[in-house]
C-alpha cells in the first residue's frame, strides 16, 4: 500500500502531468455559479410581494446541478482512474465513464442524501420551540407601529436565548453524523467507477473496506481535513486582502472618475465567481485525484508512479 504522502505527492504529480483533469471540475463550479448567478438575477427581479415565485425555481436549479453532478462525477474519477493507473488521460474518457455509471452514481447520491436528510432529526426540538412561540403569528399579523416593533425585537431577542440551546444540540449531533456517514460511506462512488460495483454493491464494499482499513482511513480523512481548513484559512486570507486593494483602487479611481463607483459592485461580483471557479476546480481536482488514488492504493490497484507501474 502506498504511503499518505506518497498518494498526495504523486496525486498532484498526475495532475501536473494531465492538467487536462481540471475540466470536469471547470464545467461543475461554472454550471453551478451559472444557476446561482440565475437564481439570484431572477429574486432582484421579482417583487416582495412574489417571492413565493422563486422557491420553485431554486428547487428546480438544484435539481439540475445535482444530477449534472452525479454525470460530471463519475467522469471525473473515471479521468483520475486513468491518470492514475497509466499515467494519460483524455477527455474521451470523462465521457465513456460517466455515460458508463452515470445511473449508479445518481441513485448512489440519492441514497446518500436520503441518509444524510437524517440528520434533521436533531432539528426537531430547536423547530418545536420556535412553532409554539407564537413569534410566526406575531410576524404576520404584526403591524408597522413602534410599540409592536419594540414588541417583536423583544420576542426575538427571548425566543433566541431559549434557542441557543437546542441549535446548539443540533448543531454538534449534526456534524457528528455527517462525520460517520462520511467515513462508512467513503468509498461508495469509487466502488462504483473503479470497481464496477452496483449501487448496493458499493455501500456493502464500502463499509468492509472501512472495516479492513479503518485506521488508514481515518488518518487519511484526517489529513485532508487538515489540509481542508488550512486552505480555507489561507484563502480567507488572501481575499480578504484583494478585496482591500480592490476597494482601495476602485475609492481612489471613483475620484477622479465617477464611473468606477458605478461599476464597482459589479466588479466585485464578476471577481467573486472568478474567485469561486478558480478555487473550486482546483480543490475540486485535487481532491478527487487524491481520493481516487487513495483508494486504488488500499485495494491493491496498479499505479502509474515515475514513469513506471507498480503494484502495492
């Protein structure tokens, strides 16, 4: 079996090798930030008093991308597959995978949710408290009088510190079996394209998989977690001082040129969505390489490493 830092020094060496790899996850981010950007064009347009109107239209957006989802998924580990065992890949077969196991990996992601959704079951108290406080009615039958404000802000401010508690339960209980399903159902997907496994097949092989090497599993979950949040530290970062610089330039331009203040909200989203395409597709990659590469490791696949095939 290949070490953890043997599976992400030669991950990322596949993919210096087949930058070709970032596509997938450049049609996902782009496909999603173009429904996002839809749905957010379509709630400027609609009045307050329409709102209603969008929910049907948000639903129907993350239907969409769910499933293209699922398409581009099982392409992308397919690509990694490739890359990973010969040392090429193509965008032949981003295609050939994902027209291969595009019906798995959909129910597969179905399933997932579905057990995921359980989850809000620890919602329950946190929603109970707030259906009978009353504060619903008082919203809607509320008028636009000072003392029935100041009545509503007080009602608030008391159904949120009876809140803190239960949100505070749910909050902890939900990430804790977000964090189990995580680790029992890791390998569900790459079950499906590696290994050619049926739907069921894939939970079942997943779930021994774990049993077989849960330690290394663990640590390696554990390691792109680590990974995960440094990144999003230094990223955070790293924005938050261009979005500093950017607004410095655009004050000083808005000066001189009363354009730029014009412009300027519009520059900062078009940055935005090019912030999120750029981070997205290379997180995006390097994750799925390193998963994919991973998983071929503990079952014992061929990989491609140094101009050579080795089995481990």
């Amino acid at each position: 079996m290949e070490s953890i830092f043997g599976v992400l020094f030669n991950g990322l060496k596949s993919i210096k090798n087949n930058t070709v790899l970032f596509v997938p996850a450049i049609i996902l981010i782009a496909i999603s930030l173009a429904f996002q950007t839809v749905n957010d064009i379509a709630a400027s347009l609609v009045s307050p008093e329409n709102v209603w109107i969008i929910l049907p239209v948000s639903l129907c957006s993350t239907l969409l991308v769910f499933i293209i989802s699922a398409y581009i998924t099982a392409g992308h580990i397919g690509m990694s597959k490739e890359a990973i065992s010969t040392g090429k890949t193509a965008m032949s077969h981003l295609t050939s995978y994902a027209n291969r196991y595009f019906g798995r990996m959909l129910a597969a992601n179905i399933i997932l949710f579905l057990i995921q959704a359980v989850a809000l079951i620890f919602w329950i108290p946190a929603l109970y408290v707030i259906f009978n406080s009353g504060l619903s009615d008082t919203v809607m039958n509320m008028d636009v009088s000072p003392e029935e404000a100041l009545a509503f802000v007080d009602s608030f401010f008391a159904l949120l510190a009876t809140l803190i508690i239960p949100i505070a339960i749910g909050f902890i209980l939900t990430i804790i079996y977000e964090f189990i399903v995580l680790v029992l159902f890791f390998f569900v997907g790459y079950n499906i394209v590696i290994d050619d496994l049926s739907v069921i097949g894939s939970f079942k092989n997943s779930l021994s998989l774990l049993k077989a090497k849960f330690f290394q599993v663990l640590l390696f979950i554990g390691v792109l977690i680590i990974i995960a949040l440094f990144s999003i530290i230094l990223i955070f970062i790293a924005l938050l001082i261009i979005m500093l610089i950017i607004g410095i330039t655009l004050g000083i331009l808005s000066v001189f040129v009363p354009f730029f203040e014009t412009i300027a909200p519009i520059i900062s989203m078009i940055f935005g969505l090019l912030v999120g395409l750029v981070l997205g597709t290379i997180l995006g990659t390097v994750y799925t390489v390193w998963m994919t590469r991973f998983y071929m490791s503990i079952t014992e696949k061929q990989l491609y490493v140094e101009e050579r095939l080795t089995n481990y």
